[in-house]
C-alpha cells in the first residue's frame, strides 16, 4: 500500500516477530509478537533481507542487519513499522468541536511545519500522527480521537476468553495482573475489563491471533486455547520453550497434532531457545554422536568405549600370555583365540560341550576372529584382553573424588542393579563399598557426548540432588546434561538405539524424542503394544509410523530382554540346599512358577533343572545358599 507517513510504499508481513524496542510509528505502542499484522517498508522487503520471504529466525537479527543490508535503504526505512489497524486508519473523520468540519490524520515525519502542531490538545502527548483542523489550532491524537468518537457502551464486546460478561476497552495505561499473560507491571497499554467481575487483560492479549505460524514451529500452525483442552489432562504438560509445567488455567498456545505446548507469554517473547532454533551437530565432530544406529551398533560402542578407558591405564606392548585375576582367583587366565579354545575344548573332559563366546566383565559378545582374549575354559570363564586389564580402582573427580573399586559376585544368580541405568547385572561392576555399583559401560561412557535430541554438548555429571531425565522422566544423580539448558539424560536412555527391530512388527521402530516426529499427523493418543497403556509424549517412545505402533522404551525392553543385556546366562550351579541336580541360569521365557515360593517367572532369571523340568527363582536361590 501507498501511505503518506512514509516515503516507499509499505508491504503487509502477516509473520514478523518483535524485537525490543519496536514500536508503531503511529500510535507509539510497543510491538507485540502475535499482536496483530505489521506494514513495513517494501524498500527493506524488496531487498536482500525480504520480510516476505526470509526465514522467521532472521527478524530475531534485525538489529545486526544495518552492515550488511545491500537493498541502499536507510535506517529509517528499516525502522519504520506500522500496526495494521493504524496504517488503515481513515484519513478523515468529523471534528467533535464542529460538526460540518473534518479533522484531517497527518504526520509530524512527513510535513515541515510539524513543531507546529506535534502537541495533542486533549492529552498533551507528543505524538507522530494526529488528526488535525485545517488551520492546525485543533489537534487530537489517534487514542483521544479514537475515545471522544465512541461512548463506553459502544466499546463493548465479547471476548472468547469471557464468554460471561462483555468486556469494556480501557484507553488509559493501568497497572494490574494480566489474566491472559499472568504479567502485572506498568504497561503503556490499553486494556479489556470485564464491569461486572474482576476478569482483566491487556489490549494486545486480548488481539492476540486464535493461530500463528510460529517460527519455532513451522509444521503446523499453533492454536490460542484460553485453558488446557481436557484432553491433555491425562499427564502433566511441559512448555517447549522454557521446560516449565503448563498449567490447566492459562492462556496457551498449542498444535494439537504434535502435542507442541507453549506458554502464551512465551510465545510472545523475542527470546526463542537455542535448542530450538538451529542443530549444532556440524560443530562437534570430534565428539561421540548419539543415537547409534542400532542395538548391535550400541553394543560396538560400549566395547569401544571400555577399551578406550582399559588403554588409558595398560599398554598393549606388555600384554602377557597368562594373568592371575581376581575376577577368577581358582585358576590362572590364559591369552586365546577361537581356534585355540575350539582345541582345549575338545581336550577338556571337564568342559562344557556349549561355551558361551561373552565376556564375564562387560558381558558383550566375543569376537569369533583373530583377536586374542584371556579364558578359564574348565570353568567356562572368559574375558576380553581390554576387560581384563581394567585398573582394580581409580580416583575420579566425578564421584566426588572417592575411590571405585573393581568388584565381581561369587554367585552369577546374584544380580545387582547400577546406579547410572538401574538395569541390573552380573558381571564385573565398579563401587565405593557404599551405595555405588557402576557396569563397566557406564563407568566406560565418554565424559562428553553429543546426542540428536538436544544440539548442545552434554557433559558427565554427578548431581547433589537428583535431576529428571529428559527421556524418562526419572530422578537420577548419573547423568549426561547441558550446562546451558538443564537438560538431563540419564545413562541408560542416551545408550537407546535409533531403531530397533521386533518380531511383532515388520518394521524398524524408531526412536521418538517428541510427538512432532511422526511423519503422518497423529491427533490420537499414542498407545503401547505391550502395556495397552497411554504413552505420555512429553518423554522419549518407540514408534513405526506405516504400523501406527508405539512401546514404552522399557516396555520394548522387556519384549527384546534388552533389560538383562548385562547379565549373562549359562552359568551351572549345585547345592545339595537347592536341589539334588545340578542347576542352570537361565532367563524364562514360558509361563512357569518357582518350585519354592510359586511365583510366577515369566521373562525372569530362574535356576532351572531340566530333568526335573522346575525352576527356582533369584530370591529363593539366594535365600538357601
């Protein structure tokens, strides 16, 4: 459109986003984001920083954009913003003090004899724009003209958000609480109250938009909801912005296909989070990048981490062909490989006729190639060469500067439980002898990591106080978090796989960080398979998209006996306390109940005798020994 309080002509952007300090060039009032549209100067949108067409994230950079503009517009021009509804003000409406006369709308910037006349007669304001007489001795600004023309009857409505009552607009600057934005301080402000009871909110909440293109969320538009939808009630709703709850009351914005929330002031800050606006993968390559792309890809890693930490401590130069170990102290370990453990297993009388290929330190598979590794193969014991030479116990900032020390359980039914993952185990663990038991992964796991689901670093932590975990929402001391955001993932969740494969879906299931990464809209709850419960989106799940599938992680877990990947079966036990036969440590995997205590077993670690075809459980094994 063509004005006459500007130069160029102006073009309508229906997506600016306010920086501080913007204000209307005619009625002087801060610009609000989501407030109502903005005219802005098609000089500066014609050029290389188009407001039509640039990305939303560059209107947050404005004020860096003088030095390098290149359209040969001026800073006035970059400056000047106009309300929509001030650029359509009429151009002429009657003069109160004389019926059959009109009161022009001029513009102080635009006309040389504007000390003449740049003073309200009404209010006393300095103002850019006033509706004048033609002689200039009557002067009224667009707010005193605005209320002198109308009566107060005539300024009442209503308002979605106070469907009881009609509001009334309040034209002076007050002070009170927003019910929209919760904000209560001195705004230069006009305002909506309700007469007949205390409802009161800002004139610009109240124009607020009822959908927005935001640009921290361009898939979908963001709906204005004056309370949480019901819907939503089932669990505990976050701002995606500032990570606060959201509360059943207030004002929000959110797309009901992503499950995006977002506090209604938040919306309306210039302030958009880092974690939001860009990745920053592309600058931390020499860092760990998670997820791995499945789960055998997370056991490589876990190997290469802990050979990583044994490196630290051993040089391979020195590697000797046998090892008294304290993991083992019956028998001296022998350095091996696969074809030499194939002949002593033909050789030993005593040997198992199925030697499992896992180590007994970390429990990860043995390689079947060339690589060397220390075994017992009478006792069916085995180690890899970097698992073996792990240090007994080192000092380390992260625990408080207390000493962990290596540690194994005589009993391979004996399982503990880290405090990193909580999954439990039986292999070797590290502790303070206190209330610390570590899996050597977890102790292995780099001091900093970069993971997809946040775009800073997040660094090895151990918190006084227990922090929730982003992806599961448990409260945890061992954590990987970010310095800058207070965002935490605790050691079991940033070791999930990208996909996982499963024998109830055809599909690769992948890993989900929010609802908005489904590729088809999904308005419906997202339902686990194994548990017929609701999946709260606000932490991470597993989902297929062509099946419209989903699993809790630990649920998934369960399903792929991912829990006792750190436990390894196989192991014979005999007491004459437990049984007359010998016993084996096997997972369970058909409804049975224990002989002693009749519980059921299903998907649990039992001593099982197969002649006998009865299992004992953990807690009754343990019990007589």
């Amino acid at each position: 459109m063509k004005h006459f309080g500007h130069q160029h002509s102006l073009i309508l952007n229906e997506n600016y986003i306010a920086k501080a300090r913007d204000t209307c060039n005619g009625c002087l009032e801060e610009i609000v984001s989501c407030k109502s549209f903005i005219y802005s100067c098609s000089s500066i949108s014609n050029g290389s920083i188009s407001t039509k067409t640039r990305d939303p994230f560059d209107a947050l950079i404005r004020s860096f954009i003088d030095e390098t503009n290149t359209s040969g517009a001026d800073t006035d021009c970059d400056k000047f913003l106009l309300h929509k509804t001030c650029a359509e003000l009429p151009q002429k409406i009657e003069n109160p003090t004389s019926p059959n006369a009109f009161l022009v709308l001029f513009s102080q910037l635009a006309t040389k004899e504007a000390h003449t006349f740049c003073y309200c007669n009404v209010c006393s304001d300095e103002m850019p724009w006033l509706y004048c007489s033609s002689d200039f001795k009557f002067r009224i600004c667009v707010k005193c003209a605005f209320l002198q023309l109308h009566s107060l009857e005539d300024r009442q409505f209503e308002h979605a958000a106070h469907s009881k009552h009609p509001l009334a607009l309040i034209l002076r600057p007050s002070s009170f609480k927003c019910d929209a934005c919760k904000v209560k301080k001195d705004l230069q402000d006009m305002s909506y109250k309700c007469s007949k009871c205390q409802f009161w909110i800002h004139k610009s909440c109240g124009d607020a938009p009822t959908s927005f293109q935001f640009p921290f969320h361009q898939k979908h538009p963001l709906f204005l909801a004056f309370s949480l939808p019901k819907i939503y009630h089932k669990f505990t709703q976050y701002c995606k912005l500032c990570n606060r709850t959201i509360s059943r009351s207030n004002w929000l914005y959110y797309c009901p296909k992503c499950r995006f929330f977002a506090h209604f002031q938040c919306t309306r800050s210039s302030q958009i989070p880092d974690r939001l606006r860009y990745s920053e993968d592309g600058k931390y390559p020499n860092l760990v990048h998670l997820p791995a792309a499945d789960e055998s890809s997370v056991d490589v890693l876990v190997q290469k981490f802990i050979k990583a930490m044994s490196n630290e401590y051993y040089d391979d130069k020195i590697i000797v062909s046998t090892i008294k170990h304290r993991d083992h102290p019956e028998h001296r370990l022998e350095l091996i490989t696969i074809n030499e453990l194939n002949d002593k297993k033909d050789a030993a009388a005593a040997a198992d006729d199925d030697i499992p290929l896992s180590c007994d330190g970390c429990v990860k598979p043995i390689e079947t190639d060339s690589n060397q590794f220390y075994g017992c193969v009478p006792c069916n014991h085995f180690l890899h060469k970097y698992c073996a030479l792990l240090p007994r116990g080192f000092k380390e900032e992260l625990w408080q500067t207390r000493w962990i020390y290596r540690e194994r359980s005589s009993e391979p039914c004996n399982l503990f439980f880290c405090t990193a993952c909580g999954d439990p185990g039986n292999g070797t663990f590290f502790t303070d002898h206190n209330h610390i038991k570590l899996h050597i992964g977890c102790v292995a796991l780099p001091k900093t990591i970069k993971h997809e689901a946040h775009p800073h670093p997040l660094d090895q932590i151990y918190a006084y106080y227990k922090c929730q975990c982003k992806a599961c929402g448990d409260d945890r001391r061992y954590m990987h978090g970010c310095k800058s955001c207070s965002v935490h993932i605790c050691d079991g969740c940033i070791m999930y796989a990208r996909t996982v494969n499963h024998r109830w879906d055809s599909h690769p299931l992948r890993l989900i960080y929010e609802a908005g990464m489904v590729m088809t809209d999904h308005e419906h709850e997202f339902n686990c398979e194994y548990c017929s419960n609701d999946i709260d989106t606000n932490w991470w799940f597993y989902h297929c998209s062509v099946c419209d599938l989903s699993f809790h992680p630990k649920c998934l877990s369960r399903l792929c006996y991912r829990q006792y990947s750190n436990v390894k079966f196989g192991a014979n036990i005999f007491s004459n306390k437990l049984h007359p036969h010998s016993l084996t440590f096997v997972l369970n995997k058909r409804f049975r109940r224990c002989k002693i205590c009749g519980k059921e077993q299903l998907n649990e670690p039992v001593l099982e005798c197969a002649p006998c075809n009865t299992i004992l459980c953990t807690s009754c094994s343990l019990s007589l020994v």
